[in-house]
C-alpha cells in the first residue's frame, strides 16, 4: 500500500533553493524526539513534569481538540491495518497534536490529564510476529480514546500488542497522569515492558530504550509481557546465571542506539543541564535523584538547548558563531524539532485547569511556550489545515496539497521563520530568542493570578470557567501566530512563493521515525 513519504528529507531538498538552510535540517536517525519526565517530589512545586520535542523534519503539525464520541452498543474500532477491536461506549475528549500522515508523532493530552508522547527506541528483534497487520499508530490514539490513568494506558497497550503484534522496530510511550509518570516500551512482535519513574527521581529519554532493570514480581512499578524474560532467554539474550538481573534495555536494545553518540551526547547534554556528574560513556540509568528541584523553566530551557559551550562539544559550531544544526552531538532542540511541550500535572486542582501543556509549536528555541489547558473545548481554526472529522477519517492518507504552503495557516509561519533563521543565524536568532522569552515569561508570570480567577469562577459554574480557559489558551495562540508575522516583516523573510512549495512524494516504505 502506498504511504505519503513523511521522512521529510526528500520534501527538504526540493525546498532547498528556497531554504539553503534546510540541508542541514535533513536529521541522522537518532535525532527522533527527546523526552524528560519528572516525579512529582523532585519538582519545585509538587507538580509532576512531563517535557517532549518531537523530531521529524519538515512536516506540517495540526492541532485539534476532538470531543467525547458515543458508539452504538456491540460496536467495533478499525485498527489502521485492517484489526477490529470491540468499541468502547464513550471515547475521551483529546488535546490532539496530530502531523499528518505519520504513524509515529503525534501528541495527545486527554480530558482525564493522560497525555502521551512518544520516541523511536531501536530494538534488536528482527523476526514481525503480527496479525492482521500489526499495530502502531493506533496505540496511542486508542490510550488517548480510552484510559483515565497512564496505568490504564499501559494495560490496553500492552494487551493490544500481545493480541496484534506490533509493526515497528521499536518505541518507547511516555505517559503521564496527574498523579504518576511511565514509561512503556515496546519492541518488534509481542513483547513490551513498562515502569514507573519514582515520585522524587528524573527520567531522560533520547532514542534508545530507558528501561534497565526490572523485577517483573513489583508490579507496583513494572510491568511487562508475559513472555518478556524467557522469550529473550529463548533467542540467547539474557542469561540469568550469567547476567543477573533482567535488563531489558541489555536484552532488547539495537547495540547501534546503546553507543550511538547523538543518544548519549544528548543525553549528557540534559543531566548536565541539571547539573548531574555523569560521564557521557556511563551506561545512563533510569532515572535518577536530581541535586535541585526542577522547574517548568528549566525543562522549557533544556528541551531549547543546543548544547553550545558545553564541555566536550565542538565549539566551532556554536550557536555564538554560526548555525548549532550541524551534528552538534549534544543538541536537543534541533533543526527538525516540529513541536514541543511541557506538561503541568497537579492534582489539587480541578483536571480542566490543574493539568497544562505549554506548547511550543515549531522550534521552540524561538517560538514561545504558550499555555493550553486540558479543558479548552477548541483551538484556534489557523492552527489546523482542516476540521478533525475528515483528518481522523484521513490521517493516513492525507489530501495531496498537504505540504502546500499557506499563508494563513499558523504553523506555516512559524516554519518559514524557523528555516530562515538558520540562513543567518548570528544576526536573527537573537532577535527571534528575545521575543520567545519576553512572551513566555510574561505568560509565566501571569499564570498564578489567571488560574486564581479560573478556579474562582469553576467553583461557581465548570461549564463558565472551561470557556474562560479556552478563550485565554486561544488568545495565547492567536498572539504568538501575530508575533511570528510580525517578525518575518521585522527580519525581512519573505514568504515562499508558489514554485518553492513543497510536493508530495509517495513511498511504499512505511515511515519509521
């Protein structure tokens, strides 16, 4: 079956005499998304953190809230590749991050404070052991369609992969809830393994898998496939005389992710970044106790940094003296990043307003994070090339003109910006950055009295207050759209014209980014 090609390399090149700059966006394998998750006890406030880039080069990134959907009794759900599985009564109403097309990248944040993000994790496993196709896209969707809690998400993701297989090398979901942060990996076939990040410890997640060791009997904090030890006893992974405790990351990892040095230069980069005394060749853990408390700002400054001046790293690309997107080993925000966000989960106050995901759409080490809440009922109609209803029936196959460049669709702007910026990175990307952190911090800053009043009027009236919320979150984002106009005029970056636009390219290879 054909697929839209959305390894975005080939759509780059022909974007190049536009965009010179893109050449060096075109991403080596391991820069696929970055992802920090943070316990509630080793936060500032009590609040568990979640923070994620997503990395897949140029592609277009739309933004919906889809509302709660009821389904005749003794329905059933589609899977992507051809599975059925018994509908539920309700779905969720789901924050959805969808790019078009792709199987792997999307971002959801449902009605319940669930939100879900994800990282390609290479495994080992070469042998597919699926049926009717296998599963992939649909994992996440359905966790957002159906858990009230990340537990609740594990357990019909790992009972969807045991009954269908899953389809791709490997990846790992971080899910959070407003109490608890996990991680669930899944490998090639039927096996997966999931674990708790610890309440006062601080999970870093690149692109290989995260989960060390494990003891499978705690189940209070693992959790995993039936099979998940003695199948790797089978193909001669594990020794349990020999190696000790099950590491499943030593188990089931491609070697090549474990040593790669955009993995453990990033890696490095953020537990340096949190000021923690690892060597970049330490086999990283888990997770780990950090020295200070961690903000909300310190995630929004890691998940923006490129590393420069770090210990180690090249400083003839430094960002100081030229463009940083050059196989910095160490950069997390990167040419590619097409979205990120940090997540707010506090439990002490209402799920519509106590969980927030500051979203930076684009790069965000030059488009602000800006605050949009679990309970907003709409986002702004220039944030998405179409409604929701024809994207979900869509997604997969998504209209021709998908790449087309539109001047009044949001994300479109911040793109041009983006890839211009990098033209002249000395010159613009200061200007760019000033006015990134002036908004975000007047946003942060007004963020306690705006909840003070959202609370207020929540007592009161629910239905009042989401409306207030959705209104602000909205507002937010129209604004952060004007300011990106404003400053392609301030930086003279014109706007690519008809014969610069990207084309769409078919591939019978399904993307596995």
């Amino acid at each position: 079956m054909k697929n839209i090609l959305k390894k975005g390399i080939y759509t780059l090149l022909l974007l190049i005499p536009f965009f010179p700059s893109l050449s060096q966006e075109v991403l080596p394998s391991e820069y696929n998304c970055f992802s920090v998750l943070v316990g509630k006890d080793a936060s500032v406030d009590g609040t568990l953190l979640y923070g994620h880039n997503d990395d897949d080069g140029f592609q277009l990134v739309n933004y919906y809230v889809v509302p709660r959907k009821n389904h005749p009794k003794g329905s059933e759900q589609t899977l992507q590749y051809g599975g059925k599985i018994p509908q539920v009564p309700t779905t969720n109403k789901f924050l959805w991050i969808e790019v078009p097309g792709m199987e792997v990248s999307d971002g959801f944040m449902n009605e319940h404070g669930v939100v879900i993000g994800s990282n390609f994790c290479g495994s080992r496993e070469t042998e597919s052991d699926t049926i009717q196709g296998g599963i992939l896209y649909d994992l996440r969707l359905i966790m957002a369609q159906r858990a009230k809690t990340a537990r609740e998400a594990i357990e019909i993701a790992g009972s969807l992969i045991e009954e269908f297989g899953y389809r791709g090398s490997g990846r790992s979901y971080c899910i959070s809830d407003r109490e608890e942060a996990w991680v669930f990996s899944a490998v090639r076939g039927r096996r997966w393994a999931a674990a708790r990040v610890p309440d006062d410890e601080v999970m870093i997640l690149p692109n290989y898998y995260p989960i060390a060791d494990m003891d499978l009997k705690d189940t209070n904090n693992y959790l995993g496939s039936p099979d998940l030890i003695t199948y790797a006893q089978k193909r001669g992974w594990y020794d349990a005389d020999k190696d000790g405790v099950f590491n499943f990351r030593e188990a089931y990892a491609s070697k090549g992710a474990l040593s790669n040095k955009g993995n453990t230069g990033r890696a490095w980069s953020a537990y340096s970044s949190l000021d923690e005394d690892y060597n970049r060749e330490d086999n990283f853990p888990f997770s780990f106790k950090p020295k200070k408390k961690v903000t909300k700002q310190k995630l929004m400054e890691l998940l923006a940094g490129h590393s420069q001046g770090m210990q180690g790293m090249d400083k003839t690309k430094s960002c100081t003296i030229g463009n940083p997107y050059e196989l910095n080993e160490g950069m997390i925000c990167n040419g590619g990043t097409i979205y990120s966000f940090v997540v707010e989960s506090r439990p002490w106050m209402p799920v519509e307003i106590g969980t927030l995901m500051w979203l930076a759409p684009r790069r965000c080490d030059v488009q602000p994070f800006i605050p949009w809440y679990c309970g907003v009922t709409e986002v702004p109609g220039n944030y998405a090339k179409e409604g929701y209803f024809n994207s979900i029936q869509d997604h997969y196959t998504p209209p021709e003109d998908i790449h087309q460049m539109d001047k009044d669709l949001a994300y479109w702007n911040f793109e041009v910006l983006s890839a211009n910026i990098n033209l002249d990175f000395v010159e613009k990307y200061p200007v760019a950055y000033d006015k990134k952190m002036k908004t975000e911090t007047s946003l942060i800053k007004a963020q306690k009295k705006f909840e003070k009043e959202a609370l207020a009027k929540y007592k009161i009236n629910p239905e009042q207050a989401v409306q207030f919320i959705t209104e602000y979150s909205n507002q937010q984002a129209n604004k952060s759209f004007q300011q990106t106009v404003e400053l392609l005029v301030e930086l003279d970056i014109p706007f690519p014209s008809a014969d610069t636009e990207a084309i769409l390219m078919e591939d019978e290879v399904p993307a596995e980014n």
